[in-house]
C-alpha cells in the first residue's frame, strides 16, 4: 500500500458523505485513554480490573455520528467488557467486536466467528496454566489474567521474556501470536485477527470494507486498518490509508469524529 499516514485533512468530505457507511472504533488509546489495571489475587480467586470510560463529549459525538453511519467497536476486551463500558450508546446502529476479532454482537445475537479444535483450546490452557506457575513465583510482575473465552491477556508491568519462551515451548505448530501491547500479552491464533469479525460486519450488512472506516493504534490493529479506509492515531506504532497526530488531551477518536460529524455538517 502506497501513500501511508496522509494527513486526515487528506480525507475528502465528499467521498465520506457519498461512501462511508461505517465507522469503526478501536477502545483503548482510540476512544479510552490506555491504562487497564488489572490485579488478580495469588491463588486466582479475585480479580480487580480498572479501566477508563468514555468522555462525556465522546459519548455525545457518538450519538450524533449514529445518525450518519453504523458504529462499530472493535477491541481485544471480552464482550461481557464491552457491552458494560459502552452502555450509554447502546443498542440501536451499534455492533461489537470482541477479543480482536473472534466474537461479533450484532443484531441481538453473539457470533462466534472463528471455530478452533480441542487442540487449541488445550493449547491455550497448558500455556495459561503454566503462565499462572510463572505468575506465582513473580506476583510484582505478573498482575493477572483478564477473563477471556478464546485468547490469553495477561497483564505485566513490563516486558516478560519467559513468557514468550512459554509460548514457543508449548506452540510447535507455531500458530499462535504473542503480542506485546504496553500493558502485557495477547496471545491468540495468528490466523485470527480483528479483520475476522469485520468480514462477518460487512457481509451482514452488504457494505465493501472500503465504505468503512477502521481505526487503531497497536499491532492488534494492523490487519484491520488495511482492510478499510484506514486511520491511524499511532503511526510511529502502526500505519493507516490516514493518520492523526497525537496531541496532548485528546485522543485520535475524537479528533477523527469531530472531523467525521463537521464534514457531515459542511
Ligand atoms: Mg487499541
């Protein structure tokens, strides 16, 4: 792809009035300020896990963007996260995807949208049961698993090489991903990325993936920001078709649905 991270203002208004149909949002370092807290107690029975919330004029600008497009989020959170953190604008013209692409909510009902065998699943246990090992002996790095069906998030306080040999002893096939998203480990199946629930999106509701626009701003997003018009708020981490340039205060999901309502406006 050529001409990566233009400017937004790059971003014609009339091809968004004529074209755009839907938007989708990443959470975290998108819409959220970044910072999970995640604390689970040594012998796994408590977990506390601390997030941010929508600014109130984010929600606002949410509820107005619905009047133009379809909103979807795409996230590695659980859905059960989701649909808590994004109750204010809930339901109408709104889906959810969770767990970097696994599970879409859309329509009243939970899809699953990639099927893994046992050997997967059994995989992913060994590898977890073997992290909470780790964990134990290092409580002051290791903070906590946050609760997920189909992926591994374990929350670290700062890059944990014994981890990735974990994933390698356990993963002969080498089919899954071990990514490093500043606040941990997303460990998944490579061939599984937010894009998957996107396909899902876009046939349910009969767009092409160029009449949506897709948001990030960490590695999870890479395949996502390639599959539709693609508008990066961290392009030193990851690129898009567009870039916003971080400022202080305020974050690239603001900038970018601020810029999406006035060329609605205009
Ligand atoms: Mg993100």
């Amino acid at each position: 792809m050529n001409n990566l991270n233009q400017p937004l203002k790059e971003l014609d208004p009339n091809f968004i009035r004529r074209n755009i149909k839907v938007i989708t949002f990443d959470l975290d370092g998108v819409i959220l300020p970044k910072g999970t807290f995640v604390k689970e107690s040594v012998d796994g029975t408590e977990v506390i896990i601390k997030t941010k919330k929508l600014s109130p004029k984010m929600i606002e600008m949410i509820k107005e963007l619905k009047k133009y497009f379809w909103i979807n989020f795409s996230s590695g959170k659980a859905m059960l996260y989701l649909q808590h953190m994004l109750s204010d604008i809930l339901w109408d013209k709104v889906s959810l995807c969770a767990e970097n692409g696994n599970f879409i909510l859309i329509n009243g009902t939970i899809k699953q949208v990639v099927k893994y065998n046992d050997k997967y699943f059994q995989k992913i246990a060994n590898i977890r049961n073997e992290l909470k090992q780790l964990k134990a002996k290092n409580p002051r790095s290791i903070c906590g698993f946050e609760p997920k069906h189909l992926i591994i998030t374990v929350y670290t306080i700062k890059k944990i090489p014994a981890i990735e040999a974990i994933i390698k002893k356990h993963d002969k096939e080498k089919e899954l991903y071990c990514l490093w998203t500043n606040e941990g480990y997303d460990i998944g199946h490579k061939e599984t990325s937010k894009v998957n629930a996107l396909r899902f999106l876009v046939k349910e509701l009969k767009i092409k993936p160029s009449q949506m626009i897709t948001t990030g701003n960490n590695l999870n997003d890479k395949e996502m920001l390639a599959y539709g018009i693609g508008v990066s708020v961290d392009s030193h981490r990851v690129s898009g078709k567009y870039a916003i340039s971080k400022k202080r205060g305020i974050l690239g999901g603001e900038v970018l649905a601020t810029y999406l309502l006035w060329a609605m406006k205009s």
